[in-house]
C-alpha cells in the first residue's frame, strides 16, 4: 500500500511539473514573439520619423511629407496595437503565474503534512520495536530480505520528503521573484503605450496641418503631379525598349548558338541555357530577395491606384516606390548583368539589371556606380539615391519577366 502511495505521489509529481512547464513555456514564447513584433515596429517607426524629420526641414509642406506623416501614424497605430497585445498577454501570464504560485504552496502545506505523519508513524514503529519483529517474524529468509528492503524504502521515503519540501521551497521563491518582474513589465508597457497615444495625437494634429497648408495649393500640386506622371510615362517607356532590345539580343545570341545543331529554330529555345539556368535561380528566390535599399519604407505600391489626395487622378506604377533617407546606397538584389544606363529628365539615373528572363530595374538614383555589361553580384552597390528638392528620396524599383511587368513586393522579402 505504501510502494503504491509512493509512487502515485511521484505520478501526480511528474505530472503537474509537466503541466506547469509546458503552460509556462507557451505563455514565454507567446510574448517572446510578441516582444519581438513590438521592437520590430520599433525600428521601421524610428526610421520612418528620421525620413520625416528630413523632409519636414522644408518650411513648406508637400505631399511627400504628408505620405510620410500618413505612414508614421499607421506605424505608431500598429506600435500601440502590438503594446497592448503584449499587455494582455502579460496579464494573462501573471493570472497563471499567481495560480502556479497557490498550488505550490499547496503542493508545499500538503508535502509538509505527509511528512509529518511519516516521521510520527516512523517514530512510534522505533519505539515499539515493531520493526525488528516485522522482519524476525517472517517465514523465511526471503521474506526477510524483502521486509528490510520495504523498510528501508519507508526511509528513503522520509529523506525524499524532505528534499522535496526544500526544492518546493525554491520554486516558490523563485515564482514570486519571476511574479513581480513581470508585473514591473507591464507596468512599464502601459507607460509605453499612453506616450505612444500621446504621439499618435502630435502626429495627427501634424497631418491635419499639412493637409490643410495643401488644399490652399492644390492647383499647383496637380501640375507637379502631372508633370512627374509624363516623366514616369519617358522613364516606363524607356525601360520597355531597353528590355525588348535586351530580349532581341539574346534570341539572335540563341540562334546564333544552335545554327548548324538544330535545322529547326523555332523549336529551339529563345534563350541560351547560361540565361535559362539564370533565370531558374531568380525564380526559386521568389518572395526571398534582399531589399535594394538597407532602410526604408513602400510609399507607393505596384499597380493603378486613385491618388491618395485628389480625386480623379489615377497613379500607375510600374513597380514600387520606396522611401528611405538621404544618401543612402542601392544594391542589387540578385546577380545579373548591366543591361543598360538610362538617363530620364526628373528622375534622375536608371540601372537595368539582366537576369535571365527575368529584369529588375533601379531608378531616381543620383549617381551610378556600375558600367553596362558589368556582371553584378547579389549586394553589389549599383548608385546613390537621388534627393529631390523637396526633400524626398525615393527609389522606383520594379521586377519584369521579359516584357511582362511583375509585383516586386512578391519578390522581396517581408519587413
């Protein structure tokens, strides 16, 4: 009865340290990844506020700065959602920490009792000198052996009792030092989340200024709009018959590879297997792809969209605009080749990278630091972003398969 009441208490031991160790470790990666979220949001607002606080030297406001004020406050809003799903998640954590911590001392009042009642129950079997008769009364030496190994194990009992007790002891010591330091982190988390509301209100404030300072020059900034939308179309259709003379070159580089092997060059393939094996890279890093830029934002996405602020005005892009600060560099995000050097007015330099079938384009840079046909490597620095007058840097970045025009935000990686 007792090798079984034994080894029940070591069962429901076992057992509830499982417990309280696997609901613990859930609990810590669940704010561990939740900590993480907040400091990555961290970082992008930080570098979104350097960008505004760049711009925003300009004593006069342009719709640069209210896209960047716009993306600031969606970066502290997203901030402040990510604070308070680490508050709750505290809270939770403290709910369990404080009910881990009652069935320890439970766990701790109930171990002290049993051991008590062993060591009364072990001293009045001394005394009585029942022990001695329990193991001389047996029927043979085997009994014997085996009721002096039972009591023995009535010892070790006592002496696993009270290790027990001691090793509860330090858990529940160790439980209220890991309770109030969590509670001192939320405590510093809800600090952190009024400052961020209070700034959510600065900024909004600020962004209502500009839009008002805007609309009283709305004329004016249509013809900019306008005007910069001509030198996007120069800049598309540029890139477009650099890329169908780039496609032409290498049909003719083909075709020039399979005369006298293949009397029938329409079943040939367009591209030579170098460009074939090329390209099959490129595609496998799809959605994997480093940024062109090490900081910065997607102001602009891919594709048709309604200008943010003036009715009736549709934007296309090609690819997608990425605002970062001034003087920062641009890299290339896979290896290639220069393709080809393309100067549009307003939008300063293009780089046009070959790779394979597949194109990625690099434009709005001040300076350039390649030669075309240079082989590029992944990472290789390509130019400078150009800086505007107002203030702005942006870099247009767009993704082709031959003449087809792709999404470069499928291509690179999340941030």
């Amino acid at each position: 009865m007792k090798n079984q009441a034994f080894r029940n208490f070591i069962s429901r031991l076992i057992l509830a340290l499982f417990f309280f160790t696997a609901v613990g470790s859930i609990h810590a990666q669940s704010r561990k990844q939740l900590e993480a979220k907040r400091k990555r949001v961290e970082r992008e607002l930080a570098r979104s506020q350097k960008i505004l606080k760049t711009t925003t030297r300009k004593k006069k406001a342009t719709l640069h700065q209210l896209t960047t004020i716009k993306k600031v406050i969606q970066q502290r809003e997203e901030l402040i959602r990510s604070i308070q799903a680490e508050i709750i998640a505290t809270e939770k954590e403290v709910e369990y920490r404080t009910k881990q911590l009652d069935t320890l001392k439970t766990e701790l009042e109930n171990a002290k009792a049993k051991l008590n009642q062993t060591v009364i129950k072990a001293y009045k079997t001394r005394k009585s000198g029942r022990e001695i008769a329990f193991v001389f009364s047996s029927d043979n030496l085997r009994q014997a052996i085996r009721r002096w190994k039972y009591l023995r194990k009535l010892s070790d009992y006592r002496q696993y009792q009270i290790a027990e007790i001691s090793d509860q002891q330090q858990k529940i010591s160790n439980a209220i030092t890991l309770l109030n330091r969590i509670k001192q982190e939320k405590i510093i988390l809800l600090g952190n989340r009024e400052s961020e509301k209070k700034n959510l209100q600065g900024d909004i404030k600020t962004k209502e200024s500009m839009v008002s300072e805007l609309a009283a020059k709305e004329d004016d900034l249509l013809k900019q709009i306008r005007a910069k939308q001509r030198q996007m179309a120069q800049l598309n259709s540029a890139i477009k018959k650099a890329i169908e003379k780039e496609i032409a070159a290498e049909k003719r580089r083909q075709a020039r590879r399979n005369k006298g092997k293949n009397n029938n060059n329409n079943s040939a393939s367009a591209i030579t297997p170098e460009a074939k094996k090329l390209s099959d890279q490129f595609e496998k890093n799809a959605g994997g792809l480093p940024w062109p830029l090490k900081t910065g934002f997607i102001s602009q996405s891919f594709g048709t969209h309604q200008h943010p602020e003036f009715k009736g005005i549709q934007i296309q892009n090609n690819g997608i605009d990425i605002t970062t600060n001034k003087g920062n560099t641009v890299k290339a995000v896979f290896n290639g080749t220069v393709s080809s050097i393309l100067s549009i007015p307003g939008q300063g330099e293009a780089v046009l990278l070959n790779h394979g079938e597949y194109f990625t384009v690099y434009s709005r840079l001040e300076t350039v630091s390649v030669n075309k046909g240079q082989i590029i490597k992944t990472g290789d620095v390509l130019g400078k972003v150009m800086t505007d007058n107002d203030g702005k840097t942006i870099l247009q970045f767009q993704v082709w398969k031959g003449q087809n025009k792709l999404n470069p935000q499928s291509w690179i990686k999340s941030r």
